[in-house]
C-alpha cells in the first residue's frame, strides 16, 4: 500500500508539471498574441497562476486569462454587473471591469492597483464593509433555501459524518437564521486582506467577486477576515483557527470581529463554518478529509 501511495504521489506530480507546462504554452502561443492584438496592453509583463487561470501584470492593467472553462472569471464579471446595477454607489470600491471573449479565449481585464500589506488592511476593510452595509436590511431573515451554501455544507457533513449529526448541526444553523443576531445584505464571500487593494489615488477596492452574494449574511465576511489575519501569521487554515475560536483560543479573531462592530458567538461560529464548507465545495470543489473537520465539528456539536 504504501508503495502504490508513492507511485500515485508521483503521478499525481507529474500530472501537474504537464498541466502547468501546457498552459504556460497555451498563453504564450495562443493567449498572448490575441491579448496583443486587441492591443490590451503593451510593454513588459509578468505571470502567475490564480485558480484557473493565468494572472498577467503589465504597467496598466490587470488581467485574469482562463485556461480551463472551471474558471471563475465570468463568474466574477457577472458578480460585478450585478453589483454595480443593482448597488451602483458600491462603484466606489469596485475596479473597473470588462471582460473580452474570443476563439477558445476569454480575459477579465482591470486598472492595475497595488496590494495592501495585511498588517495595513483593516482599516481599509472596515471602509469597504461600511460601503456593503448600506444594503443591509435587519426585518428580514434568510432560511435555509436562500442558503445554498450552507445546504451543501450540511449535506458534505452528511456523507462524512452521517445524518445524526448534519441533523443536528442543521438546527443549529435554522436557529441563527431564525435570529436577529446578523444583518442581510450585499457580501463578498471570500473577503481577505489579499483580496483588498488600492488604486492609483490610494482609493480602497475589493477584487475577486466570484463569491459575491446580494443576499446573505454580512457578518460572515468580517469572521472571515479576521480568521484570515490570525492565520497568515500563525499558518493555521481557517479550519484550525474557527475550531480554536469555539475552544476560546482566539482573541485576536475576537478582537478583530469588535473592529468591525461583530461580536463572536458560537452560532455565527457554526454558520460560518457550513456555508464556507459548502462554498469550497460548489464554487471550487475543495474537499476536505473527515480528519480535517473532526475537531471543528465536535466543537459545533456543543452548541446545540
């Protein structure tokens, strides 16, 4: 067995390199000559990878160039439209967008911004959360069919764990819902300081709005990014750093929710945690081992 698991190591490796290899080729062979051609962008350049994608720098703009149709580009612009018509104020912290499509190619182009350091990012944070939280509506709740996130949480638990406890972690999650302990409105989804900019006046503007959802629950994205700012440090994933916000190891997550006028509990805690479970999965079929959840769903469970 543990021969075989070194083979399919190494299969598994190699898979990647050629995959790698073949879309470094497919953008400098196809991509590239067709960005140049819609005259794009000139001048040097620089690549990297993003999900799905190959991520292009240039003097002037930002370019996201997919290389599989399990992109999330045209996710993203579509997620952008619906902002900037429905919420039209939320321009403000919004890039400015437009998507090119070709033969076999297709490009979400930006203005070209800088990265806010992580220790410099709440404060822009906290101003691009007060933009989203004028959509906010506190006499109106969300059930579990205007969740499809958190449904597919459930329903991972359920396969992992077994019907008892997704059972159980379901009334958890109806009751918070049920709750006036959150606000609906306009949220980001995957909201962390490596998704916050500045543009060249040092205006703050949020990128990668694959997630974005008009309708949810807003304190998710502050929980998220104060779960992000404890693990850049600590190298701790989300999941460790929620499981240690239920054991009451994490006062920096604590203190960094308050900033954002959110105060911890152990019911936000668990929804979180099954619409983030159930996001990886739809949006980037992210699958985690029952080994992995184990401990944070242990500590869920004693909330009910």
């Amino acid at each position: 067995m543990h021969k075989n698991y070194f083979f399919y190591r190494v299969f598994r490796r190699l898979d990647a390199y050629f995959a790698c290899m073949l879309n470094v080729l497919y953008f400098f062979v196809y991509a590239l000559p067709w960005l140049k051609l819609n005259s794009v962008f000139t001048g040097f350049f620089s690549i990297s990878f993003g999900y799905q994608s190959i991520l292009v720098n240039s003097k002037n703009v930002f370019i996201k160039v997919a290389f599989s149709k399990k992109s999330t580009i045209k996710n993203e612009y579509s997620n952008y439209l619906s902002l900037i018509n429905t919420l039209p104020y939320l321009t403000e912290i919004l890039p400015s967008y437009r998507m090119l499509d070709g033969w076999f190619a297709s490009a979400l182009i930006c203005e070209r911004m800088t990265k806010v350091k992580s220790s410099e990012a709440l404060s822009p944070a906290i101003f691009i959360q007060e933009r989203l939280g004028r959509s906010a509506a506190l006499d109106r709740r969300l059930s579990l069919i205007d969740c499809p996130q958190i449904t597919a949480g459930l329903n991972s638990l359920a396969e992992e764990f077994g019907k008892s406890v997704a059972d159980q972690l379901t009334i958890i999650a109806k009751n918070f819902l049920l709750s006036p302990n959150y606000e609906l409105g306009a949220a980001h989804g995957d909201f962390h300081s490596r998704n916050i900019m500045k543009d060249i006046f040092g205006h703050p503007k949020i990128i990668d709005l694959d997630c974005v959802r008009l309708k949810a629950v807003r304190e998710f994205d502050p929980l998220y990014f104060a779960l992000e700012q404890v693990w850049s440090i600590s190298n701790d994933d989300w999941v460790e750093s929620l499981a240690n916000c239920f054991d009451g190891f994490q006062d920096d997550v604590v203190s960094c929710l308050e900033s954002f006028g959110v105060k911890w509990s152990g019911d936000l805690g668990t929804a979180f945690f099954l619409d983030r479970l159930g996001q990886d999965t739809i949006n980037y079929n992210i699958v985690y081992s029952k080994h992995k959840l184990r401990r944070l769903v242990d500590a869920a469970l004693e909330m009910k």
